[in-house]
C-alpha cells in the first residue's frame, strides 16, 4: 500500500449567463429551443465532456463541470449549442478546478465520470 497522494483530478467549471432573447416570464424548460438545447446538452453527458451542471442561485448563471483538455475545446463545443448560437446563453468564465479534497466515495465517482465511457448521470429532459 503506498502512501503516495492520488494525482489531482483535474476539469474546467464553466459559468454560463442567461440573456439576450431569454424570456425571463417562461420557466427554462418552457423557453424557445429548449429540446435543441437539451439534446444538444445530452450529447455532451453522453460523450463524457460534461460530468455536472444546472442553473446557479438567482436564476441568471450556470455552472457546468467539464472533463476536456483545454478551455478551447470546452468554447467551441459550448459555441454550437443552439442557445450560445441564438445569443441565450453566453460563457462568462472557463476556470481549471483542480480537485485536492474529496472523499474516497467521490473519487471513485469522479474516475468512474471521467473515463471516456462513462455516461453515468441524469440529464436534462426534453
């Protein structure tokens, strides 16, 4: 058994802010593009770039946790999204997290997350 510590894990957290044509009196799952939008999501899950996200307290920024080599990748994925194209979501901030403290149930997950097939997860529902 060594006492060696784990390499950190590290992801991107990306924040993402609402605007543009968002119709603030329609509840998200209720605003124009929303089954665009969540398949588009989805499919990002399914290919293991993203590992968490959902809107953030005050309703107008998100956070998403990324799993990708670079911050360019993460924008230029995000940059296809239909809600990014029609100007409802823009990124704000792409930040490396690099996770130092977690517990050993949560590492498990995270490795399980980070594997190239892993699509573990709830996603949003069209």
């Amino acid at each position: 058994m060594s006492d060696a510590a784990p390499d950190p894990l590290e992801l991107l957290a990306v924040r993402n802010h609402r605007g543009g044509p968002w119709d603030w009196t329609r509840p998200m799952r209720e605003q124009e593009g929303w089954k665009e939008h969540a398949a588009f999501m989805n499919a990002l899950v399914d290919e293991g770039l993203i590992l968490l996200g959902g809107p953030l307290e005050g309703d107008q920024d998100t956070l998403l946790i990324f799993s990708a080599p670079s911050a360019e990748v993460v924008r230029d994925r995000l940059a296809q999204d239909p809600w990014a194209r029609s100007g409802m979501l823009t990124v704000t901030a792409i930040e490396r997290w690099t996770i130092l403290l977690s517990p050993e149930a949560l590492d498990a997950l995270m490795l399980e997350l980070t594997r190239p097939s892993g699509t573990a997860g709830s996603q949003p529902q069209p």
